[in-house]
C-alpha cells in the first residue's frame, strides 16, 4: 500500500486519473497502515479538486486534516503527509469561496515548517498559495482579505527566493511559481507563462500545462495579441476537456467569454466526463 502512493501519484501528474483511481480504492481496500491511508486518501482528494467534484475534496480534507491533528506526526519527512494535506485543504477551501481559509492555511505551513527544506513538497504548496492569493488580490474582496493576500504572496515570494529547485519538475513549479507572482523573467508575463508550458510539455503534465497555458492567454490578450492568446487558450481548454477537469474548463469557457474568443466549433456543447 505504500508503493500504491508512488504508483499513483506520477498517474495523477500524466492525467491517467481513473487509473490513478484504482490504485488507490483497491490499496484503501486493503485496510493500509495510518499513514498510508493519509497519504492515499490526500491524492484522491487532489484528484477530487482537479475534477471539480467539491463536496468530495471538502470531505477529504476534513478527514485527513482531522487524522493529522489527532495524531501528530513528527517523524523524519514529515512534511511529505503536512504539506500536501496543506495544499489540497487550500485548494478545496478556495474553490468553495472561503478564501481567508485557504491563505490561512498556506501560512501555518510557513510558520510550522521550513519549507525551504523541503522543495519537493514545498513548491506545489506555494505555487498554490500565490496562485490563491493573486486571484484574491484581484477579486474585490473586503480589505482584511485582500491585505492578508497580499502578506501572504510576499512572504512566498520572499521564500521562492531562498528554494533551490533540483530536476526538471521542480525547475517547472519555479517557472509557474514565477509567472503566478510576477516575479520570474523580468517584465515580460508572457515570456514567464509559456517557458512554464513549455517545462511542462517537456515533462508530459498535462493538467499543469493547461493552467500554465491558461495564463499565458490572459497575458496575451493583456499584450493585445488575441490571436495568440486563442491559440493558447483552445489548448488549454481541449486539455481541461480530456481531462475531465471541469474548474479548468469553465475558467477556459469564460475567459473565451469576457474576450469574445472563439474556443472552437461545438466545443461549448461537450462536456467533461466527471470523475476523471
């Protein structure tokens, strides 16, 4: 059940979701140690999020931030279980609107761990925390949050600085981290959004690509380049589409939407197969 982790998790990263599925109910099936359970249960949670299915990934990250609450784990690697339960804890809570939630989160992990020890989990989380936070800063809320965003983006920025990134994955997450806040390439968004797609591609993660490719349509269309930024984003949509990543669909819809950008004939009537 411990090596099903490992089976499923690179099968979350190359989109093979319903294969990744399987491997976690037959090892939560056989009745795994705590942590195991943990850990299975937080990818099929990130799995859950990227499917839009809410209520699922709400449950779960209750469940598993409950688990580590009663019995804390201190050993050696422990941010492999924390960080993680972290991310999808934030990730859930921001989908379903409770956004101070989800900045909360992302700074107890700043404040209880040092992150920069741990890059491999590390990067995932802050890339979700500013991703998190730029879309609040953005979003008109009260000031209380769009302060405690904008706190939050600057201490990840701050961190990003002092985070080695070894292997090509986690020089991708340092690309997308980059492009999310702003901070990598110079003043060039563009430039940033698409030498992350490009990490990606090479890295064959698709779901990733399509949130790197969605970016790099809303920079593009800040540049006044509207052919370039529908190329990228009906790649990003045809890739939310086979996902099934149906948060990602409806952002690609509704960015092609408010630019008035054509996703491609009969695309608004195929729908994602839930649960993928």
């Amino acid at each position: 059940t411990f090596l099903a982790i490992n089976v499923a998790e690179p099968l979350v990263s190359l989109g093979r979701w319903d294969e990744a599925t399987e491997v976690i109910e037959h090892a939560l099936a056989l009745s795994p140690p705590r942590l195991n359970r943990l850990a299975l249960r937080i990818v099929a949670g990130g799995i859950a999020v990227r499917c839009g299915d809410l209520a699922a990934a709400r449950t779960v990250a209750e469940a598993t931030r409950e688990s580590l609450s009663r019995s804390p784990y201190r050993g050696h690697r422990a941010g492999q279980y924390y960080l993680p339960q972290a991310q999808l804890d934030a990730e859930a809570c921001a989908a379903g609107g409770r956004t101070a939630r989800a900045l909360d989160v992302i700074m107890a992990m700043d404040d209880q761990f040092d992150l920069a020890r741990d890059r491999r989990y590390a990067w995932p989380l802050i890339t979700a925390g500013a991703r998190i936070a730029t879309v609040a800063g953005r979003a008109g809320l009260d000031r209380a949050v769009a302060a405690q965003a904008a706190d939050l983006l600057g201490r990840l920025i701050e961190l990003a600085g002092k985070l080695d990134a070894l292997g090509p994955v986690q020089q991708a997450w340092r690309l997308t981290f980059g492009a999310v806040s702003g901070t990598g390439l110079g003043d060039q968004p563009l430039a940033q959004w698409d030498a992350a797609v490009t990490a990606w591609d090479r890295l064959a993660e698709p779901y990733q690509a399509a949130i790197a490719l969605l970016g790099a349509a809303e920079a593009a269309l800040a540049a006044g380049d509207r052919d370039g930024a529908a190329r990228r984003l009906r790649r990003a949509a045809q890739l939310a589409d086979q996902l099934g990543a149906q948060p990602l669909s409806t952002e690609s819809s509704a960015l092609a939407r408010h630019a008035r950008l054509d996703l491609g004939a009969g695309r608004a009537e195929r729908q994602p197969s839930p649960g993928r």
